[in-house]
C-alpha cells in the first residue's frame, strides 16, 4: 500500500466509525482532518467533496460488511447451514456499536438524490442477491423446496433483520434474541424441502 | 379550542411535517416561527424548548397515527378482518410522502438518551401493545390458534412493515407489494386455527 493509500485508508476508517454513530451527514471534512491531524486541503485531494466522501465511506462499509459478515459465512456447508451462517452474522454486525450503518444511513438518504443513496443501493441490492444466491444454493442441495423464490425469502429476511435491530437497539426488549430465532425458524422452517421438514 | 391551543395545533402540525421530511433534527423553534410568521419567543412559551418540542411532535405523530390508522382499522370486523385492517392501514400510513415519521424517528434517536427518545419508545410500545391486543382478539373470536404469542406475532408484522418501508422507498422495488401480500398472506396463514386453514 502506498503512503497515499494508506493515509486514505485511515481517513476512510475514523470517518466510517464517525457516520455509524453521528451519521453520513455528520461528516465533515474539516472536523475529520482536525482527527486525523491531516490538513483540510489534503483531505480534499483525496475526496474532492463532502458527497464523495460519503460515497467513499459507503464504498468502505461495503468493503467490510463483505469481510465480516459475507467471507466468514461463506466458509459454512453450502445450503442451509451457509443461510443460517449468513443470518447470525448480520445480526451481529447490527449489534455493533452504533448499530447498522446501512439502517441508518437508509434513514438518513432515502428522500435524497444523488451518487451516495445510489452508492447505497448498490450496496443493499448486493447483499440481497448475496442471499438469493445462498438460498438458491441451498435449493440445489436439496435443502429448500424447488418452488421457493429466492428473493422472496431475502425480502422477509431482510425484514427480520430490521425487525430484530428495532427491537434490541431501540426498544431494548429483553426477548428479541429469542423472537427473533423463533422467527427466523419459522422462515427457514417454511423454506424447507418437504422430505427435510424435521431435520 | 382556546387560541392558544389553535396556535399550538398549528406549529405542532407544520412542525410534524418539517420532521417527516427532514427529521426531528431538521426542527428548529427560529426556523418554524419564521415559517409561521410567530416571534421566537411565542413559540418557546407554547414548548420551552427544542426537546420539550421534540417530545410534543412525536406525540402529535402518535396522535395522527391513531386517528389515521388505528381507529379506522378498529371499524373492521373482531378477529383476523381487524389484523389484516390494522397491517393495510400502517402500510399506507409508510407511504405518505417522506415515509413512516416514526422508522426515521427512530433511526435519528436510537444512539440518544432523554425525554425525545423516551417518548418514542412509549409511541411504539403502545401501537405493538394495540398490535397484540388485535391479536388476542383474532384468538378468542377463533381466527388465530390458541398457542399463537401475540407478541411475537407482532414482532413479525412489525419486521414485514420494515422491510415492506426499506423495498418500497428506499430501493424502489416494483414488486414491493406482491412481496409485502405474500408475506403477510404467510404469516397470516401460520397464525391460523387449523380449521381455518383454507379460510
């Protein structure tokens, strides 16, 4: 990595750390280059904007959704197990400090236009299809039933997953952990081939 | 309505507008004086404060929620009729321009402390509360099975609502609503007495 790189590369860590508590439009490059002890023109050259940097940091919180929560579960047994594996490590990147950087940063972009929602977007539908693409695995194995629509299995996943992260972040409800396993048993119960119903 | 509570309705209703778009932190007393051609000083007598204002428009939210989509739905026939009515109205409620004020409320409030979030969590606490209580209803009327949790019935119904939000306006699916219908159809079915099973 080249120093440039590597200066980048920080920036782009205290900021991704800084959006997941305060948010993209918490960002500044101003307050970010006092942090860093770098100068606000240098910051500048690296990301020419206030919006490029949020694409940056979106780009960042991708890049390491990917390598905590997509890579470790892809190192599960293909089919249910790998959709399981998927489950668990979403649900504990939302428990991090802060929480989902993606929820919040929906919340914060959807009435908006421009290169950092559709940075955003990109970003979620990647991950979905990541899901359809482990559920249709699962359907090859002959884990899921044939007439499953993967997508339509990632969109109610996906919806517990929210569910799950408004109930524990916010609600602070002492049982989400355990609604929300019956919840996704349920799911992946429904999904099941017909000869695995009891596995 | 004495005048002092018409001008208090009148900054509590262009106030809730300000935050369902640009969020309770978009809410400023100088900015909405301005706006509604008061002194700075006549709207801290009405609030005190911009939390005191903050609690106040989430209250008034939870006014417009109930007067929107609770009562409605409770029209609608005891038992599953009256769940179905309930999930179609709050779909609705998510789909006035700038979304559910209360997903953005929470994702705005979810890292604080103090009277704002505090009012929340009681909004959502008693609209899952109401949630239930349909739930129970569906129950005794012989819709929904004996051995269905309330609570964790509504727990799915509240994830689906979320991910039918995040689909809907955030990436725009166009099949958003057949996915919220198939879900829902779903959960619906698996909360069913057996003898109703083909109802």
């Amino acid at each position: 990595m080249s120093k440039g790189e590597a200066t980048r590369q920080a920036i782009l860590a205290r900021a991704f750390e800084v959006a997941t508590i305060e948010g993209l439009q918490g960002l500044s490059i101003g307050r970010l280059a006092e942090e860093l002890g770098l100068s606000k023109s240098g910051l500048f050259r690296h990301f020419g904007s206030k919006e490029a940097l949020q694409v940056a940091v979106i780009e960042e919180a991708g890049r390491l959704f990917v390598q905590d929560t997509l890579l470790p579960a892809l190192r599960a047994a293909r089919g249910e197990p790998r959709v399981r594996a998927l489950f668990h490590r979403w649900i504990e990147w939302g428990n991090r400090p802060g929480g989902c950087f993606f929820i919040a940063a929906v919340a914060e972009l959807d009435d908006r236009t421009g290169p950092a929602r559709d940075a955003l977007v990109r970003a979620q539908n990647a991950w979905i299809d990541e899901i359809a693409l482990a559920v249709r695995i699962a359907k090859d194995e002959g884990h899921f039933r044939d007439d499953l629509d993967p997508h339509q299995f990632a969109f109610e996943l996906y919806s517990l997953m929210l569910g799950s992260h408004l109930y524990g972040r916010f609600l602070r409800d002492p049982a989400v952990a355990t609604r929300t396993r019956r919840a996704f048993d349920s799911l992946i119960g429904s999904a099941r081939a017909p000869d695995r119903k009891r596995a």
